[in-house]
C-alpha cells in the first residue's frame, strides 16, 4: 500500500478537477439555496487551507488539505455563477400574450415545429424588470423561419421553463436557468417584422455572427440538397434545423448521433487538421523550416482554426469545453509540454469547471470527459512497439494499417465503455451495433469530411465552395447509408431503465480512479465504474401524470399505456424510456381494451387488470361536475387537471397538487398508493421557482 501511494506522487494535482466538480455537484444538489454568505465563507475556508500547506509536515495532508480546498472552492464557484445568472423567470398563467424582440438565433426544431431564441423587447402584461432576458418559442410550421437580427412580433403563449417530465428525470428549467432563457412558448399567430430601436451592443454582435452563421448554413443547404446538406450544415454551423427526422432519428439507433452536435471530435478533426497542414506547408519551405519552429507556429495556427470555428458554430456548450481542451493542448506545445495527457485534461476540466460548474450536471461535460480520460489513460499504457531499421515499405506498410486498427478498436471500444453508463442512465438508450458504426464511419469524418467542409465552409461565402462540399456530400451520404444499415438491424436499439442515482455518481468515480490511479489498485475503481450497468433496476411505477395533469399514463407489463397519445408525448416517451418501458404502436387501441376515454377524459372499464384510474384532463367546470361523481365511485385514483372537491373513497389529485409537486409517480402497495412528486426531489432552488429569478 505504501509503493502504491508513493506512485501517486506524480499524480495527486489530477485530482483537482474531481474536487472542484464534486464541490459544484454537491451545490447543485442541495435541497435548498444556500446563502450567498456561505459562498463566501467557503472560499475563505478554501484559501486558509491553502496558504496551511506550507505548515503541513506529511505530504498525506498536504494533499487532502488541497483537495479539500478545491472541493470547497467548486460549492462556491457553484453559488457564486447561480447569482451572477439570475434573470427573471416567466410567471406561471401568463396566458395570451403579445411578444416583441429580436430573434437572437434559430435553434433546432422540437417535436412542435421550428424554434428561435428570441430577446425580448415587450411582453404583454409584464413589467420591464419581470421580462425575462431571452425566450425560446416554437413557431407554426408553415411559418418562414426568420434569419437572427430580425425584429419580430407575434401572439402565442409563454411560460416558464418546463419542470422535469417524472421526478429524477432531466430538469430542462435548470438548464435553462443557467442560460438565461426565462420564459419557452409557442406562436398563435404567424411572425411579423416590425421596427424596432437599435439593440445594445452585444447583443447586436451576437445576432450579427449568428445571421453569418445562418446565412452560411443556408448556402450549404443549397449547395447539397436537404439530404446531405442538413447534416453539413449541422456540423459547420450548429444549426440542425435543416436535417430530417427520420435521419435523426437513424443515427440515434447506429449511435453516430454525436456526430451532429459540435464537440471534441469536431475540434479535434479541425484543429488537427490545422496543425498537420500548418507543419506540412512549414517543412516544405526549407527557408522556414531552418528559421521557425514548425511545431509552434501550426499550434498557434490550430488554436485559432479553433477559436474560429467555435465562433462559426455559434458556441454551444460542447464546442466552448472542446475549444478549452484544445487550448490546454496547443498551450502544452507552445511551453514544449506534452500536448495530450492527463495533466493537460485536468487543466482543461479545471478551466472549464470555473467558467461553468454547472457543467459537472450535464452529461455532456460527463460523457466527453470520460471518454477522453479513458482514451489518454489507454494512450499512456499502450504498448510501443520498437522500430526495426530497413524494414521494406510493404511490411511497414502492412504493420501501419494493424497497428492503425487495433488502435481504432481499442479507442472506440474504451470509449464506448466509459460513456456507457451515462448513456444509460441518461438517454435510456444503448445503440448495439454503435461500436461497429463508429469504426466504419471515424476514418471517413476524419479524413474525408471534416476537412472538406472545413474547407467548404471558407470558401462558400466567395463562390468557390463547390468542390470541397461535393467531397463532404460523398462522406455524408456514406455515413447515412451505414446508419441507415445499423438502425435497420434487429435489435438495434435497446431501452434500458436508469438505475438508482447514486450509481451515475459512483461510476463516474469510479472510471476517473481507473484512469488517474497509477498502479495495480486501479482496479478497485471496476466495480464502481460498472455501478449503472449491473445495480438492480428499482420496480418501475404503476402511474405516471404529466406536470400540469393534461395527461396520465399506467403501466402494462413493460408496456405504458397513454391516456392522450397526442399530449405531452414528448415527456411520456422520456418517463416511459427512464423506466424501462415501451410505448406500444397500437396503444389506442390497448388503451381503449381497459379504459373508456373521449377527448377530456378516461375512466376504467369493469372487468380491466390495468389500475382502476380515472382522468378529467381539462380545467372546464361544467365537465369536471358531471364526471367527478362517476369517477369517485368505481376508481382508486382520480386524476382533475382543474380544481375539485376530493372523492370520499380514492385517491384525488387535483390542480392545486400539481401546481405544488409537479409531474408525479405512482406506486400501488399494500398499504395504499405511494406518491412521488418531482417537486420534492428538486428542491427550492432559484429555478425551481416560476417568476422568483429576478
């Protein structure tokens, strides 16, 4: 044990990050916001042990002086970005309203039509200081989609952030509290420009690189066709809304949707293929190459085909953590230090922890971060092999593509076991023959089209684009044909029910220890890191009602029956995904088999097995007095969307419930029905809270 710490000498600051987001983790789930004073109180604490560590007379303490310190400064940089973002939130029952702003972007389209992010100028009924900053609207569909900068006005309806779909399940409001969208609706009416006064400043700098970004995703579209240029333009620019539901939804399948989103393997490729051609063109001007040193000048120039390209996609959360990645490893190069290692990732999770701690949240940040700490600890132990003198170039040439492919299979293979568990416990979803995709597809994105449309994307705007995107539209329409090919396989992709969340946490740990730790306790980490695939699934709920109680759904077996197919699907299909279920093709008619439903309500069928519920799915008075006295004769549970007296023998859930706890799951015991509100599990927190964030 002794030889193992001593190992570690080296090694210990890698586990600063660790500390710093488990600090950001542990502030984020709190019950309640802590105040600003314990913030503050926390970095005094986290700067005392530091300037301590001079004293420590064992290096045992000095390291858990520093990670304490860390962990410390994480929960206060945590409450310290919640104050600095607190914006207004949307008020709850705003009804009606009448929106005037500037459409900052358009973002991609949900299941209603197309979205845009849009800065409000007026909101009917609020006052200046409760008008959220941004908003996020769903237009009509056959509305013109209006390019960023435009002024705009519309009637629709505009609400807070949504809760989570069923309690635990992703809290899109959290997100959202942190991006600075208050307020997420939809358009009544169709968009109409109007004239408005001149925005600030930044503002008007952001909506003028998010029109070049638009108009450049235009042109690509053009250029290629939707088919391939949706995808493209998806992949230059950030904007999805030109792609294809039915190509989304085949690379979600094959498990190449992470293609599409802007992240580290787009910077890698852009970045990459910078510095290389940086370093080829340098080498082939011997003048240079004598004079300069090629390896740091194609690291500048690498950094800034970054920087460029994270200002073209317009800046998502996954392209800002890859563009620090990047930076951590052409700034290694510049201060001749090892480009790609684990102190360079740990600098990189560092830098962007402090900028952003909400990130530690976010299974993006978990995803990208495993997988690269897995793949540098897979680089650090991979064998080198010695190179022989005078070898014939057939041999080499044989030994060059072995090696090359069994380093493709234990890259992807590694990286697809570290990103499992939070593909499980997130999405639900694991894509079966994902490993075999990504293999087919790494060497045509690497090669062939992320340096064509690199290439493309500069040369569009001039007129001279065509040639580099009719090489992109080859590799694209090969990456579709074999996603296409995958999705289309039996079994191709399989639900799995999320497990408890305390295994999200504990693998996590468990694969940054496989990776930090030096020696042979690293694998005391597997178990840990298998947390999500092997702990036993909790028994799913019998019942599951949507956040404002438009909608109910009961379990069948592993099927979940809908009580309105067409409300609230989206929510439904994440609770049914995060418990293991299936919505089954013909649920109308499995649902009309058990319950008796018109378009506002269902009541249970005599005789059914499924759980004698009953729903008044809407808010009407007059409707809710006639059914209610049927309803609480024969069911164990009534389910009101509006306001109601509760029955005398069964469970009543009524507006008043739903506006306190939200969405709500249901578990029938032999002591009665168990209730578990999303509310409770969220806590009281700035965005929890509809119209407190200012």
């Amino acid at each position: 044990m002794a030889d193992q710490a001593r190992a570690q000498t080296d090694r210990w600051t890698l586990w600063t990050p660790v500390a710093f987001g488990t600090g950001a983790a542990f502030y984020l789930a709190l019950p309640a916001e802590p105040l600003t004073l314990v913030a503050l109180l926390a970095l005094a604490a986290a700067a005392l042990l530091i300037a301590a560590v001079q004293w420590s007379p064992r290096r045992t303490l000095t390291v858990l002086l520093v990670l304490t310190a860390f962990g410390l400064g994480g929960f206060a940089a945590g409450k310290l970005r919640a104050q600095a973002v607190r914006a207004p939130i949307t008020p709850a029952a705003t009804g009606v309203i009448t929106l005037e702003g500037f459409v900052v972007d358009v973002v991609s389209p949900g299941q209603g039509g197309p979205r845009v992010v849009i800065a409000p100028i007026r909101v009917s009924g609020l006052e200046p200081q409760a008008t959220p900053i941004r908003a996020r609207v769903t237009l009509q569909d056959d509305d013109p989609l209006p390019a960023p900068g435009t002024a705009i006005r519309l009637r629709g309806m505009l609400n807070a952030p949504p809760p989570p779909a069923s309690p635990g399940s992703y809290d899109f409001a959290r997100d959202a509290f942190f991006d600075g969208i208050g307020g997420v609706g939809f358009a009544l009416t169709p968009v109409r420009e109007i004239e408005a006064a001149p925005p600030p400043w930044l503002l008007d700098w952001e909506m003028r690189v998010n029109a070049a970004r638009w108009s450049l995703a235009r042109q690509i579209v053009a250029e290629m066709g939707v088919e391939s240029g949706g995808l493209a333009a998806a992949m230059v620019t950030g904007h999805e809304a030109f792609i294809p539901r039915e190509q989304v939804e085949a690379l979600r399948a094959s498990g190449l949707a992470h293609i599409v989103s802007i992240s580290g393997l787009h910077m890698a490729i852009v970045g990459g293929f910078t510095f290389a051609l940086m370093r080829l063109l340098i080498a082939a001007w011997p003048w240079a190459a004598l004079r300069i040193s090629s390896k740091k000048v194609a690291a500048l120039a690498g950094f800034a085909a970054v920087l460029a390209y994270l200002v073209l996609s317009g800046a998502p959360s996954p392209a800002q953590r890859a563009a620090i990645t990047a930076a951590a490893a052409f700034g290694a190069i510049l201060v001749d230090r090892q480009a790609i290692s684990l102190r360079t990732l740990a600098i990189a999770a560092l830098g962007i922890l402090i900028l952003h701690p909400e990130a530690v949240s976010e299974p993006g940040f978990q995803m990208s971060f495993a997988a690269t700490a897995a793949l540098v600890a897979l680089a650090e132990a991979w064998p080198r092999a010695v190179k022989e003198i005078n070898t014939p170039w057939p041999i080499r040439a044989v030994q060059a593509v072995g090696v090359w492919t069994a380093a493709s299979l234990g890259a992807s293979f590694v990286a697809g076991l570290a990103t499992g568990p939070f593909a499980m416990q997130h999405f639900n979803r694991v894509a079966t023959f994902g490993l075999a995709a990504n293999l087919l597809v790494a060497p045509i994105s690497s090669f062939l089209m992320m340096p064509a449309l690199a290439v493309g994307a500069v040369l569009t705007p001039l007129g001279l684009g065509a040639a580099p995107l009719s090489a992109a539209d080859l590799a694209i329409d090969a990456m579709n044909r074999i996603a296409a090919t995958a999705a289309a396989l039996p079994g191709a992709q399989l639900t799995i029910a999320s497990a408890p969340d305390w295994t999200l946490a504990a693998a996590f740990l468990g694969i940054l220890w496989l990776c930090l730790w030096k020696g042979p306790l690293r694998w005391v980490g597997l178990p840990f890191a298998l947390a999500v695939a092997l702990y036993p699934r909790p028994p799913a709920p019998d019942l599951w009602i949507s956040a404002d109680g438009s909608t109910a759904a009961v379990r069948s077996g592993g099927d979940a029956i809908l009580f309105r197919p067409d409300a609230k699907l989206f929510a439904a299909e994440l609770w049914a995904r995060r418990r293991g279920l299936e919505i089954a093709e013909d649920g109308l008619a499995i649902r009309d088999r058990s319950y008796d439903c018109d378009r506002w309500s269902c009541a249970p069928r005599q005789g059914a097995r499924t759980p004698r519920v009953a729903a008044i799915m809407t808010r009407r008075p007059s409707t809710i007095d006639r059914k209610l006295p049927v309803f609480c004769d024969w069911a164990e549970v009534v389910v009101v969307r509006g306001e109601a007296q509760a029955c005398p023998n069964a469970l009543t859930l009524t507006q008043a419930d739903f506006a306190r706890g939200g969405s709500a799951e249901l578990y029938r015991e032999p002591s009665g029905w168990r209730i578990v509100w999303a509310q409770d599990l969220r806590g009281q927190r700035p965005w929890t809270l509809s119209g407190s964030g200012g």
